[in-house]
C-alpha cells in the first residue's frame, strides 16, 4: 500500500517538475501582425479599459559590476515614471549565449548589455531591435555609436569604448637609458639595448602569444589588416593578414624571434606579471588591467603604439552598450527608457565610476579627470572597430597560432601569416 | 519459481486491488486522473507552441504510465516508471534530438523557425521618402483612449484619434487655450499626459496607427510620432515576403532557410529547415577531414590508450601498497590519495595548468633551479602531450585504485597460497595470478575509462584548448587537440559562427568510431576471461 502511494507521488512529482521545467520555457505565441500598406487597414482596436492598471515592466540582463548600478537608478526612475524594473545579472558573456536560446522563447529581457562584435551573431539570429538615439544621438561618442551600426542599421546605445595601449616602465627606459620607442624599428633597437646590457634578465618588449587582439596594432602600423573596410563594414571576402602590410609585420615579428627578443609562452598574467616585477619595459594592455598595475607599484606611462611604415598602431575598439531584444513585447518603452534614463548625465557618470573605462557619452568622456584613461582615449582614437561580422570567428585560432607559430621559430612570418589567410579564406568559403 | 511468481502477480492488477479495497482502486484512477490532466494541459500549451520535440517524449512517458497502470498484464512492471521516465528524458530524447539536428542546418543565422522569422521580419518599418516627422503630445480619456496633438516641422497642428486626422487649433471647439509651446491645455473629455507621465502607457501605445490610411502616424520615440510602414509583408499563399520598400520579393528558399530574391539576396534572419545528409556530406568533404585528421586521430587514441594506461598502473601500484592490512594508517592515506577524486576536474586542471607556466609555474621555476632546464609545458608539443598525461594521471589514478582496491579484495587468498606452494616468486604470483583475474573484473571499466577519455574535451580544451599550433594545416589544429576539441573548433570556429547542427553529424561520426574502437576491445576482454578460467 505505502509503495503504491509512493509510486503514485513520484510519478506526480515527475509530472509536476516536468510540467513546471516546460512552463518555463515554453514559448509565448506570437500573433504575426501582417499590414498591408496597400489596403485600408482597419483602425485598431481600442485598448481594453483597464480597472488596476498593471505596472509595465521591463527586464534588463546586466554583468555583475552593472547590475547593481541599473537597479539603484531604474528604482528611482521607477517610482517616478510608473514602471516595474527587474534586472536580472548574468556573467557578461553568457548574456551572449543565454540570449539566443530566451529571445525565441519569449523568456528573455526587453534590455540587455554587451559588446558590440556580437551583433554580427545577434543580427543573423534576428535577436536585436534597431535602437533610436533620438535627440541625443550627437553627445554619443561617434566611433561607438559606429561600432553599434550593423548594415547601416544602429542596434545598440553605447555606453563605454575600450582599447589597448603601449605601456612602458620608465624607470627601466631610463635606467637602460633608451628612449621610449616611437616605431616598432626603435623596439627592436631597444629590446637589443636592454637585453644586451641586462644580460637577458630583462626584455625590451613582449606579447601574449596566441592573441590577434593584442597582435593588431602591430598588424595595422605596417599597413596590414584583418578584413577590408568599405562603406558598407568590414567586407569577409578581403582578408589582409597576408597583404603587403601583413607580411611586413609578420617578417617583422620573425626577425625578434630569430633574434630572441621576443618569448614564447608568454599568456596574460605573465606578460603582466613581468611588466610588473621589473623584467620587460613595454608591454601592449588595456584598461581591464590598469587596477592592478596601479596595485603593483610599478612605473608606468601609457601612449599610443609605434608606428610601422604605414601609420601609428592601430588597435581594435571594443564597445560596449545597451541593446533592445527584438523578441521584447515592450520595445517602445525600452527605447524610451534608454533615451530617457540611461543616456543622461548622471547614469553615464554612475556606469563610469563603477567601472572607469572612456565613457561613449560625451560629456562624460570629456570631463574624464582621469590622465591614465585620456591617454587610453587618444591611443584608441585612430582604434578601429572590431569586426562583428560573423566570420571573425574563423580568424582567432587562424591567425592567433600563426603568432604563435612565428614566436616559437616554427614558422618564418610571410609563410605564417599566409597559411592562416589561407585557413580563413577556407573557413569562411566552407561556412557559407 | 520467478516465473511463477510473476505470474501470480501478474494475475493482480487493478482487479485484484478492487477485490482488496475499493478504495486503493479508486487512489489509482484518481492519481492517474490529475496526472493526466495535468499532462494533457501541459501537451495543449506545448503542441499549441509547436515544442514538438519536447511534446513527444512527454507523451511517450504520459502513455506509458497509463498503460503499465491500466493493464493487468504490465501492471507488476509499473515500478518501472520512473525509471523508463528518466531513460526517455535524458537518454533517449537528447539522443534522438541530436540525431535529428544533425540533418536540420540549426546554425548561427538559422536558429529561428520559419513562423518567428516571419514575425521577427514583421517588426521592421521604414519612413517612406518625403514624409514627414511630427512632435507629439497625448490625451487620455479615463477609459484608456488616447488622442495625440501633433505639431509637424512647418508648426502646422493636428489632432489625431485612432481613425481621425484632421487640422486643429488650440481654443477650438472642445481644444483648450495653448500653453506657451503652442499645445493645448485641455482637451474636453481627455486628460493631458505629461511627459514622463506618458512613459507608463507607452505599452498600450506602442505600435498603434493614429489616424486613417493614408494619413497615419506611430509614436516612436517621447519625442517623434512618424507616418510608419510596415517594411516586410508576408503573403501565406505564396510563401513570399515582399520589401515595400525597394518592392523585391523573397522567395522561401526551403534548401537553405532563408527567403531569397531572384539577385540571390537573402533576408536576415533565416530559418531553421530540413537539409538532409548535408552536414555529413560537408564533414567529408572538409578540408579538415584532408588536412591533419589522421595525426589528430593518432593523438587522441594514444591519449586514450596512455590515459588508461598510466591511471591503472599508478592506481593499481598504489592499491597494492595500501592493501596490507598491517599497514599503519593506511585508511588516513588511502583516503589522502583521493582527494583529486573529489575536486572538480576543471579547477584541477587549472591548478595544473599554472603549475606547468613556463614562466611563473612552479613544477618549470623548481626544476630550472635544481637542473637548470625545465620542459616548455606549453609551447613544446612534446612536453605539452607529457603535460597534458601527468593532468590526466593526477585526475583519473584515484578512480582506478578505488576499483583495484575492490577487486584485489574479491580474489581468493587460497590461490595465492596454491602459488606459494608451487613456489612462485612475488613477482609471477602478480603477473600469473593477481593481474589476469583484475582484469576480468575491470576490463570492462577500463574500456569504458578508455571511452571517456577519448572524448575528454574537459582536459584537453582548459590546458591550451589543444595548442601549441601545428604548422602548414588548411584548418587551424593543434598538436594536442583530441578529435572532439579540433571538431569542436570546426563546428564553432568556422566562418559564419556557431554550426549547431553540424557539430551534431560530427558527434555521431565520433560515435561511430568509438563504437567500433569499444567492440574491437571487447574481443580482447573475452581473451582475459579465458586465462581466468585456466587459473
């Protein structure tokens, strides 16, 4: 008797978390509302008299350094404007995943934050809605504003720009009595220089292997590039890690390594980690790192990178920003709610001190007391959006192991450097 | 006399309940009655979403639960409910639907299904050339009826209900005074909503035509009202979307899941269909599959095969030592040893990993300073397959000692002295006795670690996600990556983003390979039951 009941409670259980685990993800239906421009339509209907008017809500995913700051402001607009705000904190890069699974099924937010080079992804899976600036649109930052702009179309508010820049230990410079390198040619004199003089215990320069972002500023001064840019963005079928440019820094890179001014192995924290205990004079970092930089002690001075033969370094902008699901039910109210709250004085200054990178809001950025942050600002001003077409997925590994590949002597640069144009041709040519 | 009793259960069921107690009877069909409305409701809300692949196995199981309940004949099996549910959810159903993405194109730019991308497309609206923007203000009656006034850039004013335009002047008829922006006052019967007043209604007002075709205006943002189209018009019968503004039409292209111009111009985003063999045709004809396949495979089953290896030894070794009975504290130790057990493998491996830094790692900085050389963990490929085994020695070895230590339990000591007095040394007594009659009991085991190992992306992926680089590839490997790490970056890692579906053909291909790789060392395991039984 007590087994049948048993039996019968788990099977109820069963039911019952199944049934619960399915609600929570089954899919709202979605009415297509077709208007035929050519026809009369018909008016609307009236909107239902409402007794109690629920409160419209909003559901904004946010990373855990943000979230606290949109709730504490969305509580106070909240009262004013009649509107319930719910934010819901997500580590930032699962926002990224977690949208595209939510969006279709009706559970995800009406505002979420993230980069800007997910758009290719979020714009092929039709998850964004366009994003109107409205009035406000000219105290954006304009690079930003043009990173949020996907086939001419602008699918997020920016709120922060970032970039890498040179730093290098002054102390070091002088003590070796170099000056700081003005084109990469001075890089390689100065790893010589101090190399020579310290006896290999302390390098001129060093770079994360494996790591095209690190690696494009190198890339850009000697002319080379990722993907062409046109009018229309960056174009996949351009790939110019093996143009003339290309070649040049990779031949460049090549010539450190066969010299051994340059290591291998070299991750994250050891680039740091020997920038900070005295052992290498420059290093390429971006504001993510300026806290425990600072923590360290260590003498540092942030500019632009060197030069190549074509231009000064030119790093990849990253922007990041608010963007509008296309899957919202309320997507005029996010919209408002992002001119009327987020893009004003205040919120940009309350984002910026929680997390001080250059602000996309202008008179936040401008006002930004902050000298380490204004010389991150002016390196990444000739900075160059990455590309958030979906086929810079194939150049990571590509053109990251042909850094690597180089560094460690595998390879020599031009043969390198045209293997992984080659790979990428050959994933983006398969992809599609 | 099992089959007896069966039958004598058998010959129970419901009835036998009834003759029991009306009232246990009863409990059944009651408890079967609100489980199955509630799976029925569930089914409705599911099937009217189009969840069928989630619909399915739930009706599977709803069934199954009525006719093990109902049936005289299966009703002794319905303790097996539970179990058959689980086997459903989360064998069978994943199984299943990986199977079935695998011939879908279920990808970046195809995740929707062909109704949502219909409707995702519906939302987009252009202004047509040569219209023009108005400012807006709102009016609302206590009903919830809004009229706007609206001033265009001329300084011209409307007022606009749900199906009137027409030109108005403040201080006209039932339109209040202007204030000083030229905007009335009051509007009789309505309320006037402030600015940021208005914010609260924006639901009820988004999306709504004011006015009467062709004079039609949406509110689009607090500050702009706008003659709105509607871009992409669907047409069911035809399966067609026409773009209302350059007037081209999208035709559905059911091959690749997207509506397609006759210029070959698809319309974002696409949708998810039925592609056949593709993906595998695909695999196959990959340069990835021409390029470095062969050495990858080799790796990943000389990882499989030393992974078994050296845990079982060291495992083994160290159950051994431990299983002297004399030995002191050997419980404390034995449960020391298992520590790597109990530490989830991903923080181990990046414990590891620091460990093996090149540069600040400490197994590399003690040993340049004792021998004045220490292994380039990382950027080697030699030493980052050495690297990559001590991880996966340190993180399996407990496993095997735990089974070992079992299994030396279960072999009976008379053989050993049957041994002894044949006058076998320790070293044949392990090799003769001890080992043979091991393995019969966890051969199986061994196979199955072997299995596991062959596709233990979670070692491989956190070490150096399979670097150090291979040079001269068409596709970018590594000379660590095992084949489900270097399938997993041509799945994910390929020009137009994630490929879903295309990583689902791969893991069955895999699946095959190992199926095949499992019988072939099965054949071997039948081999070590024969020495047992000449033992």
């Amino acid at each position: 008797m007590k087994k049948k009941a048993l039996s019968i409670v788990i099977a109820a259980i069963l039911g019952l978390s199944l049934l619960l685990s399915a609600c929570a993800s089954a899919p709202e239906p979605t009415e297509v509302v077709v208007v035929e421009p050519t026809d009369v339509p018909e008016p609307t209907d009236v909107p239902e008299p409402t007794e109690v008017p629920e409160l419209p809500k909003i559901v904004i995913w946010a990373d855990e350094t943000r979230s606290p700051i949109i709730e504490e402001v969305a509580a106070l607009y909240a009262e004013v404007l009649g509107i319930e705000v719910e934010v819901v904190q997500l580590g930032f890069g699962d926002i990224r995943d977690q949208i595209k699974v939510a969006g279709p099924a009706g559970e995800g937010p009406d505002i979420f934050i993230g980069a800007h080079d997910w758009l290719g992804e979020l714009v092929a899976n039709g998850l964004v809605a366009e994003v109107n600036l409205g009035a406000k649109a000219d105290s954006f930052f304009g690079p930003g504003v043009d990173a949020f702009t996907y086939d001419g179309v602008l699918y997020g508010m920016p709120y922060a720009s970032e970039n890498i820049a040179f730093f290098c230990n002054p102390d070091l410079l002088e003590e070796y009595s170099v000056a700081r390198p003005e084109t990469w040619d001075d890089v390689t004199a100065m790893s010589e220089t101090i190399i020579t003089a310290s006896g290999g215990e302390v390098a001129g320069w060093t770079i994360q292997s494996n790591d095209p972002y690190h690696m494009l500023p190198l890339v850009s001064a000697y002319g080379g590039y990722i993907f062409g840019w046109t009018d229309a963005g960056y174009d996949a079928q351009d790939v110019g890690l093996d143009s003339e440019g290309g070649i040049a820094a990779a031949n460049w890179l090549a010539d450190m390594s066969t010299a051994g001014y340059v290591e291998a192995g070299v991750d994250y924290d050891v680039m740091h980690t020997l920038f900070e205990q005295g052992q290498v004079a420059c290093i390429g970092t971006g504001p993510w790192a300026l806290s425990r930089i600072r923590e360290s002690g260590v003498a540092y001075e942030i500019s632009a990178y060197p030069a190549g033969d074509a231009t000064n370094g030119r790093p990849f902008l990253g922007v990041q920003g608010f963007m509008v699901s296309a899957f919202s039910e309320n997507q005029l109210l996010a919209q408002t709610l992002l001119q009327e709250v987020v893009a004003t004085d205040e919120f940009m200054q309350a984002f910026f001190d929680i997390d001080p990178r250059p602000s996309a809001w202008m008179p936040v950025r401008e006002a930004t007391a902050d000298l380490d942050l204004a010389a991150f600002a002016s390196a990444g001003s000739a900075g160059m959006p990455m590309p958030a077409i979906p086929e810079m997925s194939a150049v990571w590994s590509a053109a990251g192991n042909a850094e690597e590949l180089i560094i460690s002597g595998e390879l020599g640069g031009e043969e390198a450097f045209m293997d992984a144009a080659e790979q990428i041709r050959t994933a983006i040519a398969e992809g599609n | 006399m099992m089959v007896d009793t069966k039958k004598s259960r058998g010959s129970k069921g419901p009835l036998a309940a009834l003759s029991k107690g009306i009232g246990r009877y009863i409990l059944i069909l009651l408890g079967l009655a609100i489980l199955d409305a509630l799976g029925i409701w569930l089914l409705y809300l599911l099937i009217r979403d189009g969840a069928w692949p989630v619909a399915t196995p739930i009706a599977v199981i709803l069934i199954l639960i009525n006719v093990l309940n109902l049936s005289p004949k299966l009703f002794p099996i319905r303790w097996q409910i539970p179990a058959g549910a689980i086997v459903i959810l989360i064998i069978i159903f994943p199984m299943v639907y990986t199977i079935y993405s695998a011939f879908t194109n279920y990808s970046d730019g195809h995740i929707l299904s062909k109704q949502q991308a219909i409707n995702r497309l519906a939302q987009d609206t252009y202004l047509p050339e040569g219209s023009q923007t108005y400012n807006w203000t709102a009016f609302r009656t206590e009903e919830g009826v809004f009229s706007l006034w609206l001033v265009d850039q001329g300084g011209e004013d409307y007022l606009v209900t749900l199906d009137t335009f027409q030109d108005a002047e403040p201080g006209e008829g039932i339109i209040g005074p202007a204030d000083e922006n030229g905007v009335p006052e009051s509007l009789e019967g309505y309320q006037r909503l402030a600015r940021l007043e208005v914010i609260k209604y924006l639901p009820e007002l988004d999306g709504i035509q004011f006015g009467i075709y062709p004079d039609q205006v949406q509110i689009v943002d607090l500050d702009y009202a706008a003659p709105l189209v509607q871009r992409y018009s669907y047409d069911p019968e035809l399966d067609t979307i026409i773009d209302e503004k350059s007037g081209i039409v999208y035709y559905a292209n059911e091959d690749e899941g997207y509506y397609t111009s006759l210029e070959d111009q698809n319309l974002i985003p696409g949708y998810m269909v039925w592609v056949g063999v593709h993906n595998f045709e695909r695999l196959f004809q990959s340069p990835a599959f021409r390029g470095p396949f062969l050495r990858i495979f080799a790796w990943t089953i000389a990882f499989a095969v030393l992974s078994v290896l050296t845990t079982f030894a060291v495992g083994l070794l160290v159950a051994i030592a431990f299983n002297d009975p004399d030995l002191k504290g050997r419980k404390l130790i034995r449960s020391l040893l298992l520590i790597p057990y109990t530490i989830p493998g991903i923080i181990g491996v990046l414990i590891w990993k620091g460990m093996l830094n090149p540069h600040l790692g400490l197994i590399p900085l003690t040993l340049e300073r004792m021998i004045g050389w220490a292994p380039e963990f990382y950027n080697n490929p030699f030493w980052a397959k050495i690297g990559i085994l001590l991880i996966n020695l340190w993180l399996g070895y407990p496993y095997m000692m735990l089974i070992s230590s079992g299994a030396l339990q279960a072999i009976p000591d008379d053989i050993y002295d049957a041994a002894a007095v044949d006058g076998a040394s320790g070293w044949q007594k392990f090799w003769n006795i001890t080992l043979p009659l091991l393995l019969v009991s966890v051969g199986p085991l061994l196979i199955a670690s072997f299995v596991f190992n062959f596709n233990n992306f979670s070692v491989i992926y956190p070490f150096l996600e399979g670097k150090p680089p291979m040079a001269n590839t068409p596709t970018p490997a590594g000379h660590t990556d095992i084949l489900i790490s270097y399938t997993y970056r041509i799945a994910f890692e390929g020009g137009g983003g994630s490929d879903y579906a295309y990583a689902a053909a791969i893991t069955i291909v895999i699946f095959f390979i190992v199926a095949v790789l499992t019988l072939i060392q099965y054949q071997y395991t039948r081999q070590w039951e024969e020495v047992s039984e000449n033992v």
